[in-house]
C-alpha cells in the first residue's frame, strides 16, 4: 500500500508518504490506523484522535470500515476548510 500523509499529520509522522506491505489479517482502515499508531510517537500524535482524520482510498472518500487491499493508495488528512 502506498500510504500518503497531509498537513500536521505529515509533520508529526515525519514524511509525507510511504510504502507499507498490507500485515495478514489487516482487513479496514481503522485496523490500519490502529497498527500506524503503535509504530512510534509520531504515528501516535498523528493518529491520536481519529475523529478528525479524513481518508481516502485510491483517491475516493472512504471512512474507516472501508475494506483495504495491498495495492492501494490510503490518504490520510485533517479536515480543509476553505475560505
């Protein structure tokens, strides 16, 4: 899976993007999170508070019962706002 990284999630995490084989068994995006998250402390701080992290999955909004595959590209993003 390509895994990309927006705005303060980039920043906390340290890059903007990385390539992660998909473990056995990892079947969601919320397992997916919940593997990132115990990597190290900048995962940690990125993906602290779920609720505010948007995701997409292969550039379609998805949320985080969406199914994942290996070869997918999983987006992960603050909210934007526009003004």
């Amino acid at each position: 899976m390509k895994l990309l990284y927006f705005a303060w999630m980039r920043q906390r995490i340290g890059t903007g993007e990385e390539t992660l084989t998909k473990p056995d068994g990892m079947a969601t995006v919320a397992e997916l999170i919940a593997h990132l998250a115990a990597r190290g402390p900048g995962y940690a701080a990125a993906f602290e508070n779920p609720a505010v992290i948007k995701v997409a999955i292969n550039q379609d909004y998805a949320d985080f019962t969406s199914p994942i595959a290996d070869g997918d590209e999983i987006a992960f993003f603050p909210p934007v706002t526009g003004g």
